[in-house]
C-alpha cells in the first residue's frame, strides 16, 4: 500500500491494485483528539444523535456458563454507570433466564483452547498461563469439573451464581427479554422465564427498542 500523507497522525493509505474498496462515504481523519476532518480537510456535517441517556443493548446467545457472564458484568457495569440497558436472550443464550436451568449452566474445556488452571502456577511457574489439552475435555467427568473450578473462580471475585446476578440485574433497572422464536422452539412458558424477564419479543421488537444504543453481541 502507497501512503498518500506523511504524518502518521493524519495517514491515509491506498487499497492494492485490482482491490475493490467499497463506497462507505468520506473517510474521517482525527485531528490531535480536536475533533474529525474528511479526506478533503473538511469538518463532516454534523448527524443527528440518540439524544437520550447512554443505552447498551446486550444480545446473548451462548447458554455455557463462561459465556453468561460477560454481558452479566458489563451490563451491571454499565447501569452504575447510568447507563440504560436492555438484554436480549436468544437461542441457548435463553438459558440463562430460564428458571429450569440457569443454576445448571456448564463451562466444558472441549473447543475451549482459552481453558486454563490459575492453581497449576504452584507446581511449576508458567503453568497457569498454558491452555488445557483438548483432549482432556473429552474425559468423563471434566466438564463437571470444569464447572465446577469456574464457579469457586467467581466466587472467589465475589460475582454471584447467575440467578442471583440476574435478581441483582432486575432491581438495578436491567430491561431483560426472552426471543420468542426460541421461547416458541424450545416449548417454554412464560412459568419458565426469570421474573426479571419483562416480556418475550420478537427479533424485530428488539430492534426497535435497541434504536440508539451501542450493540454487544455476546
């Protein structure tokens, strides 16, 4: 790629030849943390903004306990914060605000390359840092134990069970939903859904009422 400025600060760089760049409008350069120029050294026209309170709508769709976590954490993080926040659970991510299941939420090590063992720092240094074999994952018992080293993690942090974390969501002002393309597929009943769940919408609501907010999808 050939460089069409010299100051790092304001680099703009040319596609190879033969690529096809697509057309995403002019490109914006910061200026020293001042503010964005365009390409042609012009102050973009201002865009008309979400005028509200800062809103993060959180998608969750894994059900594995390592993975109902995140959105957990920084959905709490975002409401001290003051921060709206809604989230949408979706497929097995449903899981999580399903009364039925949530406290059996599991963390396997197969197809996990990122698993590792902190304690194993004692044997040998350097230990905690290596992933676990991935044929350990396939043993009988390791997913049993690997849910269970998650949890005495967490608590260890002092982070709540999830159920606990999604009362603690609800009465800090979480706005929590149930996909009711999976509700409806998985045979669930509104019985089954964590009370903190207001109520089972569409994909489409979903959209609707994320209109404005940072988007995570987890």
């Amino acid at each position: 790629m050939t460089t069409t400025t010299a100051d790092p600060a304001t680099r703009v760089t040319s596609p190879p030849p033969g690529f096809i760049m697509p057309d995403f409008g002019p490109r914006t350069i910061p200026v020293n943390g001042a503010g964005v120029l365009t390409e042609t050294g012009e102050q973009p026209a201002a865009a008309s903004a979400y005028a509200g309170p800062r809103k993060i709508a959180f998608i969750c769709s894994k059900g594995n306990l390592d993975m109902a976590y995140p959105a957990l954490i920084m959905g709490n993080a975002a409401l001290a914060e003051g921060a709206e926040v809604h989230i949408f659970f979706t497929f097995w991510g449903l899981d999580i605000v399903n009364s039925k299941t949530n406290r059996k939420l599991r963390c396997t090590m197969a197809g996990n390359t990122a698993m590792h063992m902190p304690d194993l720092g004692r044997l040998r240094p350097g230990l905690e840092h290596a992933s676990i074999p991935q044929a350990m994952g396939n043993l009988p018992g390791m997913t049993a134990f690997g849910t269970r080293m998650m949890k005495q993690m967490m608590e260890k942090e002092d982070v709540p069970e999830v159920p606990e974390f999604l009362d603690l969501m609800q009465a800090s002002g979480a706005r929590m939903y149930a996909c009711k393309l999976t509700f409806d597929m998985m045979k669930l009943i509104e019985a089954d859904l964590h009370p903190g769940v207001e109520a089972v919408i569409s994909a489409g609501d979903f959209i609707e009422i994320s209109e404005g907010a940072q988007v995570i999808f987890v």
